[in-house]
C-alpha cells in the first residue's frame, strides 16, 4: 500500500499518510569493490550487493541519493571552501540547497517513487553529518519509517564519531565513510589548519594528532559493531600521496571493508586554500598507481564521481535538480514499496542475465583466444547510461568507462569525464579534441551511435569507434571485440606493440 505525503503537509507540520511517522513541527529541525557474490560471506555481500558504491557491479543498476542536511562542520580541511559542497563526498562548485529533516524524507519518497532503483540514502554533507547530529539523525529515523527498504548510509571526517557510534548502530545505519587523509600528524598538519572539540579550537600538529586519534578510534569500533566502513582518502601529491600507503595499512587494520582514494580537486576558482596556493592535484596515471599498489588484499573502489551533497540517481548522474523543493511543491507522493521491490525484481534478473553472459564469454574467450593472446590486456571505453549497457550516443556521453580487457575478463578500471560533444545539432570541436586526449590510451571505445567526423578523428588517433556492439552488456561486448582484436592481430590487420598498446603493458596507460 502507498503512504501519501506532499510537501505542503510538512510545511504545517505533519504528513497526510501513516508511514512518515513525523513528530510534526519545524522547530526542532530548523536551523559527501568489485568483489561478487562468490567473493564474499553471505551476510557482506547482502550488505553491499545492491550498493552503488560498495559494489562496483551493482553501481551500474541501482542509484543512491544524499539529502543536504548537515551545513555546519567541526574542522577545516584546505581543499574545502565551505561557500561549496563538502569535498569529501562531493564536486565543489554548486552550492546546495539545504533541507530540514522532513523535506529531507519528503524529497526521498518523491525520488524512491520516482527512481525505484534508488536504494541508499546518504548524508554526506555540506558539512559533516556528525557535526549536525539531531538533523542527521532525525533524517534517518523519518526516512528509516517511511521507507524500510532503503539502506542508510554516512559519511564523515570522523572527528566526532566515537560519541555517536552506538546511535549509528542503533539506527542501523549499515555502512559509514570516514575520510583519512593521513595517520601521521605532521602530514595532517599541512592538510587540516584546525580542528573544533570539546568547545576548543586546536591547531597544528596537535589538531592533527586528536582528528587522526579520534577517526581510527570510530573506525575500530565500527567494525566491532559489523558496521562496514569505507574510508576515502584524497590524494594530495607531495603533502601525503607517499603516506596513502601507511593510510592504507593502517585502516586495513583496523578493519575497514573498502579503501576509495580520490583525487584533490583544487581549481583556484573554488576559492580553498589548497586551489588558491597552486597545489595540484594528481594525474590520472599518479592516482591508478597509488590504488593498485594499495591494492594487495584491500578492495580498493576506483568507480567513486565524488558527487555533490545532494546528489540523486546512478553514480554520475545528477537528478537533484528534478527534485528540488520548488520542484516537489503542490505534489504529494506515493511511497509504494511493493511496486519498489518489483520493480528491483526485475532489476535483478538483467543483472543475473548480464552476470551469466559474462562468464559465457569469458569461458568462450580464454578457449579461443588465450593462446594467441598470451598477456596482451588492452582498454576499452565505454559510453553507457547505466543498466550494465553499451546504451548511450558518443556525443551524448559525458565521462566514458573504461576497461581493462584480456583474455582473463574484463575489469572496470575507471571513467574518464568529458565535455559533451553533441550540441544539439552540431559537434563541437574542442570537445572532440578533449574526449580524443582523454580516452588516447584506449584501442577502442564500444558507443550506441556515433557521427561520420568524430569516427574519423578517433581513427586517426588510433582509437577504433565501434558500434556494432549497441545495447549489448558491457563486458561481453568488450570481451567480444577483444577475440575479433586478436584474431585480427594474428592475421597482421592491426598492429601490435607499438605506441597506445606498449603503455598498456607497462602498466602506464591511464590518460592525463
Ligand atoms: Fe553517498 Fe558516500 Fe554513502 Fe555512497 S557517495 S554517502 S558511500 S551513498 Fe559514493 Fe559518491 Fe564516491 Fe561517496 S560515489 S563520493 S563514495
Ligand atoms: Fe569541508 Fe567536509 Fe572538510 Fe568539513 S570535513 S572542512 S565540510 S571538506
């Protein structure tokens, strides 16, 4: 049964259905793996399996959404300008629109009818969640009411984790993010000018020293609790990309299920320290490095698009705008949970359908083409709108996936952000010039459709565009032109070990 709620019910405080379990009022409220189901216990992967961001697998079919509860934040971080987004959890640069708990729960029913795929609420800013503990709290206990189904999710700088640990557990919140950008405080000092605890503002050294104490101390008792813990890590080259690895060890440890190192975004234009003094942020080749010498037996997540505090839909998608509240007002919405689960239902098969197809052609794959094949890995872009399929237009793409492909599989590797080419009726030329660099390590990009021009000048870049793999699977289809590359090897149509395909095998070839 649907329970109806409409925006202009919680502005006179309550709801007009039984589900919201609102205590009415606007008082009290108003002032950020690719592991599968055979790789992990049963109990982890009903946790992360439909995830989008603890599973890469199923960040292609399910999305999340973060509602903007949290403005105020207890430390300062240099990459963060608090004009913006907090830059843990999101793309600095968009202000967003803050919610009061009970828009928050009406904003996440309108989403859940409206995307059913969506499966996880997190609160991941503007500020820090835990900063804001009554708003974040009270968000998830509306939400926890309204909509069962839906996994709660967080996301901190940690500092006051150890006071709201047995909240957290109590309110089921399954999976926590803590960002550790070091375990040594003189590094942490060149990354926080200070920190605010216990009614007392630290600096230095000694802040850097009660942040860091303070976030492995919530990590280790999250994970006594069976809380699966993500830690994000921004790379900051020359400050702590060196001392990651140490980061990496450390909440190893201490038992966190994923590592997600992003990279330092510090354009002088968002106004934060790091952006305004020059410091760089690291090329794609300098952050795969670090991931994948972090990689050991750690699940390290490579598919993160650092989204805003209110993002909503798939990884790298953004409908907030669909769901703001000017947009919501004068509507009611129907939280329908039966027709939610059908609809995952659904889901679910094409993700089994895509998952057997794969190992279909991975097992055709290693017969026929192993031994020509040897270690040749290549990569591949891909230009998809979700759903595990190649399913979008090359001109309508604005980042594009890439994967690594041989003869064992085919791996996610990560994506690649671009400018639209297609501008309604003509391409764009820079754009092309800049989706050419950014995909130059790539033998192909696998698309739905692409133009006359932008097939040309791929081609003489020496990226093959491919459409004859339109809506089908991603992997399958990667695998599929992987055979077709090899036998064309063999029989001298292309060539290989020259230029794109030599830094393939060295390990060198993410584009800058
Ligand atoms: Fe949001 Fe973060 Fe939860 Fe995901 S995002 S609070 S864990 S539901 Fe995900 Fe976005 Fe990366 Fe964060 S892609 S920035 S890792
Ligand atoms: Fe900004 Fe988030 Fe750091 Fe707070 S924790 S200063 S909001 S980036």
């Amino acid at each position: 049964m649907a329970d109806v709620i409409s925006i202009e019910a919680l502005q006179k405080g309550g709801t007009a259905g039984s589900g919201c379990g609102t205590k009415g009022g606007s008082g009290k409220s108003s002032c950020g793996s690719a592991a599968g189901a055979g790789d992990l216990p049963p109990e982890i992967w009903e946790k992360v399996k439909n995830h989008p961001c603890y599973s890469e697998e199923a960040h292609h079919h399910f999305a999340r959404m973060h509602v903007a509860v949290a403005p105020a934040c207890n430390i300062q971080c240099h990459y963060c300008n608090r004009k913006y987004d907090c830059a843990n959890e999101s793309r600095p640069g968009v202000v967003s629109e803050k919610l009061t708990p009970e828009m928050a729960a009406l904003k996440v029913a309108a989403v859940a009818s409206a995307i059913p795929q969506m499966t996880v609420l997190g609160i991941a800013g503007p500020g820090d969640p835990l900063a804001n503990p009554e708003k974040t709290f009270e968000t998830f206990e509306r939400v926890a009411k309204l909509a069962p189904d839906i996994k709660l999710c967080l996301s901190t700088n940690g500092l006051a984790l150890p006071d709201h640990v047995d909240t957290i557990s109590r309110f089921n919140v399954d999976h926590v993010t803590i960002t550790i950008n070091m375990v040594d405080p003189e590094v942490g000092a060149k990354i926080y000018p200070w920190v605010y605890f216990k009614h007392k503002r630290y600096r230095g050294v000694e802040a850097a020293r009660i942040l860091s104490e303070r976030q492995l101390l919530g990590l280790e008792m999250l994970t006594e609790r069976g809380i699966l813990c993500k830690v994000n890590s921004v790379m900051i080259p020359g400050v702590n990309d060196e001392h990651l690895v140490e980061v990496n060890r450390a909440v190893k440890s201490r038992g966190a299920f994923l590592h997600n190192i992003m990279p330092l975004i510090s354009e002088p234009e968002h106004g934060t320290y790091f952006g305004l003094n020059g410091q760089r942020g690291p090329t794609a080749q300098e952050l795969k490095r670090l991931q994948d010498r972090c990689s050991g037996e750690m699940n390290m997540m490579r598919h993160c698009r650092q989204c805003r505090a209110d993002a909503v839909g798939l990884l790298g998608e953004d409908r907030s705008a669909e769901f703001s509240t000017a947009a919501l007002a004068g509507k009611e919405v129907a939280y329908n949970a039966e027709a939610r689960q059908a609809y995952q239902a659904v889901v679910e098969q094409e993700r089994a359908a895509r998952r057997s197809a794969k190992e279909e052609v991975i097992k055709e794959t290693m017969a026929t083409s192993a031994g020509q094949a040897g270690d040749l890995a290549i990569l591949v872009a891909v230009a998809t709108k979700g759903g595990g399929r190649i399913n979008q237009h090359f001109g309508h793409a604005k980042e594009f996936q890439v994967y690594e492909v041989s003869a064992a599989g085919a791996r996610f590797v990560g994506h690649r952000r671009v400018d639209l080419y297609c501008q309604g009726g003509y391409g764009e030329e820079e754009a092309l010039d800049g989706v050419t660099k950014a995909i130059a390590d790539c033998t192909a990009v696998l698309v739905a459709k692409i133009g006359h021009c932008p097939q040309e000048q791929l081609q003489q870049a020496g990226i093959e565009a491919v459409t004859a793999y339109a809506f089908e699977y991603i992997e399958t289809a990667a695998l599929r032109y992987f055979q077709g590359y090899v036998e064309r090897l063999a029989t001298g149509e292309v060539v290989h070990g020259t230029g794109r395909d030599a830094l393939i095998r060295q390990g060198a070839y993410m584009a800058s």
